[in-house]
C-alpha cells in the first residue's frame, strides 16, 4: 500500500523555500500593494541558502512583509517568534511582530492586536530578538511580520515560533476526521473510472455514470465547478459529464463563466460549422485557453451535425466588459430603431469612455450618476419592448428583439459591478440574472450545464454567511433560492497535484503551478486516503443525506487562475454548497492549445 502523506502547514522561517516567482520566499507575502522591498537573499545570510532583506534608497515606504499562520494549534497559546536581523544604514527601523484579527463583539468587523519586537536603526551585526503574545480562542487568524521602515538596508534570517515553549515548525490546519466520521465517507463515496471523455459513450460508462444522473434527478440547471481554474482532469472530467447529461439525459444547453456576448461566436460555430475552433474561442477569458475546451468545443460541434434538429447552445452569462454590449446595442438599434439610436448615441459614446475608468474612480456618487445614465437608456428602450415584439413574426426576430432589451441589461449590470471596484459583490448576482434570463426567455424548456469556478456555483445555504462560499452571495445561491430544488451544484476538488495559473495578478507569464497537499482535517485528505487504501483515484462523494457532525465549517482549497502558496484558508459548511464532490486524487496542469 503507498504510503498516505499527513500534510500541516509548514513555517518557512528560514526562507529555503522560494515561490514560483523566485524572488519572494514561499508563503510570504507584502502589506502593500506597490512593488515590495522585500526580496530572498543569498549573498548575506546568516544560516542555510538564504535570507529575507529589505532594501531602499529613495522615496522609501514603510512595508511589512507577513506570512500567514494556522490559527487551530495556537488559540489560548503563548507564543514566542525569535529571529536574526542585521541592518545597515538603516535610517528608522527594522523589527519583527505578531499580530492576530479577531471579530469585534458585533461580529460585523474584523479588528487586529499586534505586539513588536525592539525596533533596531543604523548598521549592526546578525543580531538576535524576540516578541510574545498571547493568541486568544476567538483568534481567526495570527501573522509572523517583518517591518521595515525607511532608507537602508535590513536582512532577516531564522525566524522560529515557539509554541508555549515549544519549538514549532509546522501547524496543524483542523481536527482531523474521527475513525467513524472516516468510516462514513468510506461508505459514502462511488468510485469512477477514467475522468476522459470518449468520441462516444458505450453501456459501460453509462452504467459507470448512473450515480451522477441519480444525484440530478428531474433537476433543469446542474452546474459543474472547480477549485482551480486551469486543471487538466477537471475540464476533461467535465467535458464526459456533459457529453453524459446531453445524451442521456437530454441537457442542451452548455452554459459557461464567460461573457454573455462573447461566446456567442461560438454557439454560431457548433451549430453551423463553418469557420475554426479556436477562432470562434477569440475573446474568450483566457483560462478557458486550453486544448481541452477546444476539444469539447469540436465534439459538441460534432453532435449539432449529428442532430441538427436537437442542437446543443453554447451560451455565457458573465458581465465584466462592456464594449460587446454597447456594441451589440448599437448595431441592433441601428436597424430596429434609428431615431432611438440617434437619440442615445452620445450617451452610449460616454458610458463606453467611462468604463475605461470605471475601476481606477473612487467617487461613488459620480460611478451612480453612470447607473442612473445606463438605467435611463434601459427604461427608454424597454418601453418599446411590447410594440417591437408585437410586430415580430418569427422567433428568431422574437429572440433578436429580447437579446436587444438584454444588451442594455448588461450595460447596466458591469456599471454597477463598478460600483464596487471589481470587488465582485454584485457580479455574481448579475450572472445568476442573466442564466435566468437566458431559460425563460430564449428556452424556456431547456436544461443547462453549468461551468464555473466552485465559488459561483455553490449553493450557499449555511445560515452563517461566514461559512458560505462568497459569503452566501455567489451566483448559485441565487439559483438555489429561486429554483430550488431544479439546481444542483457539484464541487470538484483534488489532494494535490499541479494547474496551469498566471504566476502573479499581473497576467504576464502561464506556469505549470504546484498545488500544496490537502491538510489533514480537509475533505480532500480524507478522500485521499480512501483513494490509496481503495486503490481508486477517482471518487464521487454524495453530500445530501450527510451526517449532522459534517455540519461544520472545515478548510477549503480556493485557486483560481493564478498561482497560490497555500490555499486552505477558507471554512465552509460544505454540505451547504454542493449536492456532490466529485474528486480526483492527483491532478494536472491544463494543456496549452495544440
């Protein structure tokens, strides 16, 4: 039997470990969000292969450079961070601290307490200092932090954490899974055989799948998540799902995280089949860049020219630009309605000049005046709906006349989305609107396949918001309230492995990115253990008829497209967000286009 690896968080004090982006020590991160002054050293070190320095000689911030600790081993304990500094030229100080957020009494805010070391100025020698604290039991969260402040220069090296004395270099991220609470999962889980899909479906795995079309039932709107964007098994996985629902189960529609707009280039290529794959791809987020979208693409192509009575749409619902809408509106408007067009024109011209701005203003009254201009156009054209679609006599000029009221819709949906600095608070209510506006009004009949991150899809119904994925505001929530139980929601998860991610928030350069063990205390680890002694790789595990002691929030792995350290920090209620976890031992990096 393989040997099954416990996973902790590690403590990279000693700043051996670098990241993916070579210059930043693994875990740790800036409180800042210009460039950082911090940067891994090898020239002057105190032990092993590096330190951390700090260097500035001009228009200095002050910068503190933290690395984030499992709160679970050190609630209630007294803890100690000692480390080595040396400093040269140093004009204010350099020092080391701890910090803790908890929630006020309200629990509406987080607040935080934080205790420092001596703070050192000038040039001196490897240096030894200390700072202590006590971690209360309503801790959330404790930081290890270097600061630097001023001109100079500053190295740190061989940090260590004592907890109530004791010497700590790995922290424990939960309580892990009782022998019984084990053996339930073991009775739980359906195992599955390969996460490939096929040019076509044999007895075999439809009998393999049946589990998967029990867990839908009657149910019209089946979203399939991820905990990464960018994993290889995840699309092909989803891709044979799919394949599954369309045809065995009569799903034609494919709804994907992606413009609204956008893809419907590619709706027009699998149902004509003239042009080229990748070319219909164009605009398209560039997570979904990947030789296994592309090849879903083909075999959905492949099945409209099979069946081009009962074709399958491909159709988005996201909102976040909006020059495709204004676009779209313009070039409807120009033939429904010329007069209207002439009329709204140059308040269009301006709401196009102010989306380039619109997350860079910080004026929220003057990003409402935006709204309200957007809102004014929608209220002008929609009182023109019920005469225009009076006058239709098809229903494709019908759904021409509908898509035109629609463009405006999302118009208004991304300035409002603005209103909130690309927090995302808004956006995935709007993209709950328009997948609901899509089924009632274009096929009011028809059954979709969702695909999105975890996060958009979870159901979201833990009374905690807390303990909800988006804090009980993601897009499935929305579908969840309003559709009930016609919404299932279906995680996908791994124990480790790598995913294809941007290595920064800067979008410049695509890596093959590890992904850090699931911890002990996590359902993936779990599964992973279940996997090993079952020598199966692939699991499903049903979640709606789970045990009362699952009720609880437990750490969650969130990646989205760009790299992560580690990504356990999340607790949710996960019975609360899907009506199933589908899971793959060890996973890979999504294939570039070919």
């Amino acid at each position: 039997m393989t040997e099954v690896i416990i996973a902790q968080q590690p403590l990279n004090f000693s700043f051996e470990k670098k990241s993916v982006e070579e210059q930043r020590p693994w875990g740790w991160e800036s409180t800042i969000w210009s460039t950082s002054q911090f940067r891994i050293d090898s020239t002057t070190i105190k032990d092993g292969n590096y330190s951390l320095s700090a260097m500035c000689k001009d228009k200095c911030e002050s910068e503190s450079y933290r690395y984030a600790m499992e709160v679970f081993d050190l609630r209630g304990k007294d803890i100690q961070l000692n480390a080595y500094i040396k400093g040269k030229d140093l004009k204010k100080e350099g020092s080391i601290s701890i910090s803790y957020a908890y929630e006020d009494s309200a629990g509406s805010d987080y607040l935080t307490k934080e205790a420092s070391s001596e703070k050192f100025t000038g040039s001196f020698d490897w240096t030894s200092l200390s700072v202590s604290m006590k971690i209360p039991n309503n801790a959330k969260l404790v930081y290890a932090l270097v600061n630097f402040n001023g001109e100079g220069a500053l190295w740190v090296d061989d940090l260590e954490l004592l907890v109530d004395g004791i010497s700590t270099r790995e922290l424990r991220v939960e309580k892990a899974f009782t022998k019984d609470e084990k053996n339930w999962f073991r009775k739980q889980v359906h195992s599955f055989g390969s996460a490939l899909p096929k040019k076509e479906l044999f007895s075999e795995d439809i009998n393999e799948l049946q589990f998967f079309k029990e867990a839908i039932g009657n149910s019209r709107i089946v979203a399939l998540g991820e905990s990464t964007h960018g994993t290889h098994e995840f699309f092909t996985l989803k891709h044979k799902l799919l394949q599954f629902a369309v045809e065995e189960m009569g799903f034609r529609v494919f709804a994907i995280e992606d413009h609204q707009l956008i893809v419907r280039q590619v709706d027009e290529y699998i149902k004509s089949g003239e042009g080229d794959t990748i070319k219909s791809m164009s605009g398209m987020f560039g997570v979904w860049a990947r030789q296994e979208v592309v090849d879903m693409i083909e075999w959905l192509k492949e099945f409209n020219q099979k069946n081009p009575d009962d074709m399958v749409s491909f159709i988005g619902f996201d909102i976040q630009d909006v020059n495709p809408s204004i676009e779209s509106l313009e070039n409807f408007l120009k033939i429904q309605d010329a007069d209207l067009f002439d009329e709204i024109e140059p308040s269009l011209t301006k709401l196009r000049a102010h989306a380039k701005n619109i997350f860079f203003v910080q004026d929220t009254l003057q990003k409402q005046g935006w709204i309200d201009d957007a809102r004014v156009i929608f209220d002008r054209i929609s009182a023109k709906k019920e005469n225009w679609l009076a006058q239709t006599k098809t229903n494709q000029e019908r759904n021409k006349v509908l898509y035109g009221i629609q463009y405006v819709k999302l118009i208004v949906q991304f300035f409002q989305e603005g209103l909130h600095n690309g927090q995302m608070l808004y956006r995935d209510e709007a993209m709950a609107e328009n997948l609901s506006w899509y089924l009632e009004n274009i096929q009011p009949k028809g059954k979709v396949i969702v695909w999105a991150h975890d996060v958009h899809i979870s159901r979201g119904e833990c009374p905690v918001n807390e303990y909800n994925m988006h804090s009980g505001k993601s897009m499935g929530s929305f579908l969840a309230k309003k559709y009930k139980e016609d919404f299932k929601s279906f995680g996908l998860s791994t124990f480790t492995g790598t995913y294809s991610a941007f290595k920064t928030y800067s979008y410049k350069e695509l890596i093959e990115s590890p992904l850090f063990e699931s911890p002990e205390g996590t359902i993936e680890e779990v599964l992973h253990q279940i996997a090993i002694e079952i020598n199966k790789p692939n699991l499903y595990l049903p979640l709606n008829n789970s045990e009362i002691w699952l009720d609880k929030p437990v750490p969650v792995r969130f990646a989205n497209h760009v790299s992560f350290d580690y990504s356990f920090w999340p607790r949710f209620v996960i019975p609360n967000q899907f009506d199933g976890i589908f899971f793959i031992d060890q996973t890979t990096a999504a294939l570039l286009i070919k």
